[in-house]
C-alpha cells in the first residue's frame, strides 16, 4: 500500500478525475492503472522485461514511446490546467479515460522493471510454479493499485466542495502535477538500460 500511495502520473490521473468528472471516471481510471500494470505483469512473467534489459533497440523504442507519451501528457496539463478542475470538463467518455490511464501506466518502462525486480522478491521455487506465483502476486499488486487509485479518485471527488474555495491551490495542483508528468516522462527518457 506503500508503493500504491506514493506519488506518479497515475494516482495523479484518478485524483484529477474524480475533481474533475466525479466517482465513476474515478473508479474508471484507477480501473485502468492496474490494467496498465497487469500488462507489466504479464510482460514479466512472458520474459519480455528481460528482452528489454537485454535488448538495447527494444529498450529504446518502449523508453522513447513511454517517455514522449508522458512528456506529451504533462504539457497538456501544463498548457490546460485541467487535470485538477472544479468546474465540470466537457465530457470524457470513459473509454477514453480508461485508455488515458492504461496507457500511462503500460507505456512507463520503468514500471515494467519495477514490477520484475519487485515481484521476484517474493517468489520462491520450493512452493511451486514460479509462473503461477508470479501471475499471482502481480494481479495481486495491480487489484491494490487500482483499489488504492479508485478510493484517492473518490476523496477527490468528494474534497471538491472544499476546494472550490481554493481557486489558486487547485491552480498549483496543476502546475504541480503538470510538472510530475514531464519530470517522469524526462526520468524515463533518461534511465539506462541496466
């Protein structure tokens, strides 16, 4: 729950909808970030996170697609000021909301490693398959994260009556989030390939 509560991109995202669109993009968008990591998951337990540590083009092709993609998301941000917004958005379909946040979080590369060295902590030969404790513990992790996602989308979405007389708090929330977004999106631009 730790690593579930710890800023990024993607609890930024389920807080900014559920501000913005209410408890159903909320549950939505936290929905979508655990999608994104059962991709990581998967990708782990198929070895493919090993392809990509050893593969220097294919590293380089998922960095560069996950890092742009975050950039690109916190200038949007940036120039909107509209992932945290009191005043209802035009209308986001929740397909396009889910896809926003599965994508965020799938895209990451770093999460991807993240999730193997994280994981394989736990899992031990002697008790049985290493595929199965993997599947296992990695749907485990991507149920609290989107659990953990959806509730801080719902206090957000219930903290907007508070925040409305706040105008220039939620103004640098934005800044703020705007700038995580970028700063990501430079982190993984910039991650060696270990």
């Amino acid at each position: 729950m730790v690593l579930v509560c710890s800023p990024g991109p993607d609890n930024l995202l389920a807080i900014g909808r559920g501000l913005s669109q209410g408890k159903r993009a909320a549950l939505v968008s936290g929905s979508a970030s655990g999608t994104g990591i059962l991709f990581h998951v998967l990708a782990a337990t198929l070895g493919l996170t090993v392809l990509l540590q050893t593969s220097t083009l294919a590293f380089y092709i998922i960095k560069t697609i996950g890092a742009a993609y975050l950039i690109w998301l916190g200038i949007k941000v940036l120039r909107s000021n509209g992932l945290f917004t009191l005043n209802r958005v035009a209308h986001q379909s929740l397909r396009s909301i889910f896809l926003t946040g599965c994508l965020s979080a799938a895209l990451n590369p770093k999460l991807g490693l993240f999730v193997l060295a994280f994981i394989l902590q736990f899992v031990n030969p002697e008790l049985g398959s290493v595929t199965t404790q993997m599947v296992g513990y990695g749907v485990w992790f991507a149920f609290l994260t989107a659990l953990g996602f959806t509730f801080m989308g719902l206090f957000a979405s219930r903290l907007s009556c508070w925040l409305h007389t706040k105008p220039r708090f939620v103004l640098k929330l934005n800044t703020c989030a705007g700038l995580n977004f970028v700063s990501s999106g430079l982190a993984v631009a910039f991650m060696p390939q270990k």
